[in-house]
C-alpha cells in the first residue's frame, strides 16, 4: 500500500517563499507528482519527478529524495492566488498514482 | 478535445436510484482514471483503463460501482442502488502515455454527486 504524509494546512504571507513537505512510503516508486487544486476545481499538473534533485520551474520548484522517501514543493514569491490546496502523488504499482489528503495553503497580504 | 469534460456537472440521486457519469478524455489520450474525492481529502483512485482494458479495478468500493470504456475513449462510471455515502466529486483524469512525462494526468471539472 501507499502512505503519504503532508502539512494539512500552511499560512504565508505574499511576496514570501514556502516549502510544503511530503513523505511517502510506498509499494514500488516510478516518479512523484505535485498537483494544485483551488477550491471546487480540479487538480491541475505542477510537477513531475522521477529522479533525485531539483527540478525548478518558473516560481515552482520541486525536489524529491527517494532513498528518503521525501519530497518538497517550493513557491516563490507568493502571490493571493496561490491560495489552494498542494497534492502530493506518489506513483507505485503500474500507473497507480495515490493522492495524499492535501495541504491548503493560505496567502495573506 | 481541448480538455477532458465529464457530464453532468451536478447531479442529484435518491437513495437507491442508479446514476452513470460520463468522461470524454482528452482525443488520443491511452489511459483514463476515475478517482473520488470527498470534501477536504485528496482524490481516491478507483480505476484505471488503457485504451479499452480494464487494467485495474482495486479502488472501487463495492460491486455497486462499475465502470467501461467499450471504444477506448469515452467512460461511463455507474453506480447502482445510491448510498448516501457516495456522494462526492467524482473526477476523471487521462493521460497520453503509460511511461514517464507522458503520464501526467489531466483532469476533467468533475461530476459532483449528492445523494438524499
């Protein structure tokens, strides 16, 4: 099965830079997704990792360990609508990607 | 298409009434998922398709619950006999591949379903 462990909620302040952290355990590991979801919406694709490192993208980065089991998405220079909810999805079995419950972030002025 | 869609948007049942909820992919997108998402929870899998196959059913919570893809494009999720504890956000999502950036998952709105 598939354990995942993420903040369930965070509070930042515009302009500023947060790290959301996610730990993983999981059957078999094929790469890690971030995806964002504001409230009512679908989730929409942030980030993908497959190795170890940093894969930056614009104001998003993410980074994955996976001797470690861990990973972390990273937002610069927060804005109001970054407000959402950060889904941590592991991929184990074949093509199986698992949720985690989320961590709604808050930016405030 | 320019994205998945899933029909309807809302939808209300009574307790014990049948319901199908309809996902059109992306056009040329292999694999497409059915996840449940209750309010302040992530996405629950509950099955996946490539092309037409039926590769993985594990997540569907009880026999109630029946998905097919007869083409390989469109999807019907139903469900029979409603619970109350089947209402929530139903989400599809499809991918173009099977392996590495290919698998990104893009999603559709979302049926949202309440049953009385």
């Amino acid at each position: 099965g598939q354990n995942i462990d993420q903040p369930t909620e965070m509070t930042a302040t515009e302009g500023a830079i947060v790290q959301i952290n996610c730990t993983y355990q999981t059957s078999g590991f094929n790469g890690l997704f971030w995806y964002q979801q504001h409230a009512g919406e679908a989730p929409t694709f942030l980030s993908y990792n497959v190795l170890d490192g940093l894969e930056e993208k614009g104001r998003f980065s993410s980074f994955l360990s996976r001797s470690k089991g861990y990973s972390y998405l990273l937002l610069k220079e927060l804005q109001m609508k970054d407000s959402a909810s950060y889904l941590c999805a592991p991929r184990g079995g074949y093509q199986k990607v698992t949720f985690g419950t989320g961590t709604k972030l808050q930016v405030i002025p | 298409g320019a994205g998945v869609s899933q029909s309807p948007r809302y939808k209300v049942a009574k307790r014990g009434q049948d319901v199908a909820l309809r996902c059109d992919p992306i056009s040329g997108h292999v694999s497409l998922f059915w996840y449940q998402q209750a309010l302040g929870q992530g996405p629950e899998f509950l099955t996946y398709f490539q092309n037409e196959a039926q590769l993985d059913k594990s997540g569907l919570p009880s026999d109630r619950f029946f998905a097919e893809r007869p083409e390989g494009s469109v999807s019907t999720l139903k469900i029979q006999r409603t619970q109350q504890e089947d209402s929530a956000v139903y989400l599809c999502a499809s991918s173009l591949g099977t392996s590495g950036s290919t698998e990104t998952q893009y999603f559709g709105p979302g049926t949202r379903l309440l049953v009385l």
